[in-house]
C-alpha cells in the first residue's frame, strides 16, 4: 500500500476529477470548479486514469524551485552582509544592498538567507500592551512633537551626546535633527531658532514634562513659565506637554528608528564628532522622510512664516530681572555688570533691567528694546583665606596651595540656578581648563569627612613630627 502526501487543494482537484469520470458533474461545471481550460482538464483526467492519485501529485515538490537563487550568489549577498552590515536587519540590509552594491531583494528572502547561515537570528514577538489611539493631526505644520535621546550615538567613537528630534505629527517627517553635548535650555534655544528660521512657527509644539518645557515647581509669585517658554510665547507658539510617553510615541518610536538607522549610518560614513554629524544630518533626514513620511489628510502647511518685528536671536535668550544700584551696577550669577554711566542708565538707577544671556555665550543687558553698555568686575574670589605657616612646614603648604588650585574650589561655582551652558568656551563665564583629577581627602578641606588616622611613622613621612604624640 502506497501513502500519499497530498496537498488541499490536490485533494480538491482529484475528487472533482473522480466525480468528472463517474459522469456525475458537466465539464463546464469541473472547469469552473477547477479554474482550468479544457486542454489542462482533460490532460489532468487522462493522467488520473493511467496513474491515479499519484499522477496528480505536483511533480515539483521536494525539488528546488526554479527561481531559487544560485548558492553562489546566497553566498556572496551572505558575505557582504557578514563583513559590512553584521548587525544590520533584514529591512536595513536589504536598503543599502540596493542602494550602495545593487543587489535586490525581497526583506523575507533576505531574512532566509541570514537565518540559514547564522548571520541573523528570530526574535520573539513581544507581547504588545494596548493604549488609546490618537488620530494624527490634519495639516503639516498644526502640531510638531518634540523629544531629546540620550545615546551613545557614535558607538565610543566621539562623546555620547544628546539627539533633539522635532517631527511632525501630521506626516511623520522628520522637521529638524540637531546632535548636542546635552539637553538643555542652551540646546533647544539653538535647536528651537533653526527649525523656526527654517520652517517657520508652527501651531503647537508637544513635548514631554521636561524642565526645559514645563516649571515644574512653579509657584505663586511667578508666572510659571520656563525661559524657553516665555520666548515662544512672544513668538506666539504653543507648548503642550504630554502625560505619559505613550501620548507623544510618534517622536519615540522616530527616537528607536533614529538609534538603529541612524547610528550605522554615521558609522559607515565615518562621522565622530558632533559638528559632523550636524552637517551630516540634513542629507539623512532626505532619506529618512522619503522612505517614511507619509501624506497629510489635509495638504495645506500651517506653518506661519516670522513677522517682520519678531527677532528669534532676541527672543532664544535666558532672561532675569536684576535691579540696578545706585551705583549704576547689578548683580548676575557671582559677577557684577557696572553699566556704562550714560544719560539712559543714569534714569535707570533703582529700576529694574533684564540681563539676556545668549547660547553662545554673549550677555546683554536690556531696558526694552534698548542694550546698555557695561563692563564685568569679576567677584569669585580666587584666593583662599591667608593660612599661618612656619618656615619649615612652607614647601609642604606651598604644595597643598598648588594642588587645591588645579582642582575647582567649592567656593568658586556659580550660582545654582543658573543656565546648563554646555559650549561654555566663549562667553563672561567662561569654563576653566580642566585639570587632572585631585584626591581633595588628602588637601585637609575641612568641608570633607575625616580620613583614617594616620600612623606615627606615616605623620613623620609626611613632614608632620610635631603631631606625634
């Protein structure tokens, strides 16, 4: 006795064809049955009579297909893959295979063959958590979500830096990507005035409950608005922030794609450090918006270009009020600015002025729309309290002066509330070189805890018999 293995649909095609030779069915009725012309179905019933149900086995199986690429070439799309897109998906791969060697194929034949081969391995489906669906925005332009990724973005080839990615919640595309050292106030001034000056203001920016974004300890007395904020509110541009991540997941899930395509992009281009990849940046998000973008329900762009009278440089400030003295100064972050004695700053003596520092560093300080001239007298000072040394003990204590030097004091740090500068190399408070990291439990600072006790012998090593008892 023969088994047969047989296919649904061979079954199908053997019982109409029984049924066919019983004359019990038409062969109009088994050709519609069947799909087939006249020609293929007697053909068919002709080989069920001599073979039986053997002959309309497909005589194709357990054979390679015809259209089965030749192990020659899996080889050789294997090695390319292996030796410059290892850590590639199938997707990805097969991407830069059309672009970069022309080689064409479909994502799961590609898949295939790196699962044969070892190169690529299944992942398991995760199980998928389920939250309410928001429909995108209408218009280009009504609503652009707004995030900063954290990420080692040059694979230890540059300094791990922060990505702020504006995205349009109307077409997915990709606004503005702008790599900085972290994300700060600073950052997304710099980053906020290229999208404006590019796009033009957009309805609404959405973000997260970042402190660049939201005050979050806002109280009575002010008006709760962070520096950021209180320049798009004069640019007339909304800030709403979102309550959970999942309620912004366009610009999170931008972030995921960002740090897999993103990341081997700037690899293969050889890009390190960030202003590269800032010039880098505008031909890859071409390529990205072309391969997801998608169109808008309603085709208009909302964005509105800038007025004639709003100054975007003007407006992307960190702004404070200070109260000039009768002296004509005022006090900013452990510095003191003393203006210029011009008949204006004459009037403003006992009057309140905003002191405007720029991301690059620049300060201004503005009565209106007026800047006053000024000069800095630096009040940090840069000397410690006078110490009593004998003469013998003065190289020791001349030593420990020259150690707490290179290390920053802790007197010497401005105040906390003041801006992230992170490019502070230009500017009033410029940042010191730094310096070799300093043990400060063996400068004797009284502000740190006490170490162990040293010996007698380790106090006479030391230069300090007179302590040993």
């Amino acid at each position: 006795m023969t088994v047969l293995t047989m296919s649904a649909a061979e079954v199908s095609r053997f019982d109409t064809l029984k049924r066919l030779d019983r004359g019990e069915i038409r062969p109009v009725d088994a050709m519609a049955l069947l799909g087939l012309q006249r020609s293929q179905l007697y053909r068919l019933l002709k080989r069920l009579r001599r073979d039986g149900a053997a002959g309309l086995v497909s005589r194709k199986r357990g054979r390679p297909s015809n259209r089965r690429f030749s192990d020659a070439f899996r080889d050789h799309v294997v090695g390319i893959v292996r030796e410059r897109y290892a850590d590639f998906g199938p997707t990805l791969a097969c991407e830069y295979l059309a672009e970069q060697h022309g080689i064409t194929l479909s994502r799961e034949t590609l898949r295939q063959m790196l699962m044969a081969a070892g190169v690529w391995k299944a992942k398991v489906a995760k199980r998928a958590r389920l939250h309410q669906s928001r429909y995108r925005r209408e218009c280009r332009g009504e609503l652009v979500q707004v995030d900063g990724s954290d990420h080692d973005w040059f694979e230890s080839r540059g300094p791990r830096c922060t990505l702020l990615v504006y995205i349009d919640d109307a077409t997915s595309e990709l606004m503005h990507l702008e790599m900085a050292e972290s994300e700060s106030a600073f950052s997304y001034m710099r980053a906020t005035r290229s999208y404006l000056e590019r796009h033009g203001k957009p309805v609404a920016f959405y973000s997260d409950k970042h402190s660049v974004f939201r005050n979050n300890n806002a109280t009575a007395d002010s008006d709760g608005m962070t520096h950021l904020g209180r320049a798009l509110d004069r640019l007339d541009v909304e800030i709403i922030c979102a309550n959970s991540p999942q309620a912004k997941g366009r610009v999170e899930r931008a972030n995921g794609t960002l740090q897999d395509r993103l990341v081997k992009a700037m690899r293969l281009a050889g890009i390190s450090p960030i202003d590269e990849a800032n010039a880098f940046l505008p031909s890859y998000i071409a390529r990205h918006n072309a391969r997801f973008a998608c169109a808008p329900a309603d085709p208009r762009d909302v964005h509105r270009p800038l007025a004639a009278h709003e100054n975007v440089e003007a407006e992307m400030v960190w702004r404070e009020e200070r109260t000039v003295t009768a002296s004509l100064a005022l006090h900013f972050n452990k510095a003191m600015f003393i203006l210029e004695p011009t008949p204006l700053a004459r009037s403003l003596a006992r009057k309140r002025v905003h002191v405007c520092e720029y991301p690059d560093g620049r300060i201004e300080i503005r009565h209106g729309e007026r800047v006053l001239p000024y000069r800095v007298f630096e009040k940090m000072r840069r000397v410690n309290q006078a110490a009593i040394v004998d003469n013998k003990h003065l190289g020791a204590a001349l030593a420990m002066a020259q150690a707490i030097q290179a290390a920053t004091p802790h007197h010497a740090k401005r105040n906390n509330s003041e801006p992230a500068r992170s490019s502070g190399s230009v500017g009033v408070f410029t940042r010191p070189a730094p310096v070799g990291e300093v043990d400060r439990r063996r400068l004797c600072t009284p502000k740190l805890k006490r170490g162990p006790r040293l010996s007698n012998e380790e106090l006479v090593a030391r230069g300090l018999g007179e302590y040993v008892r």
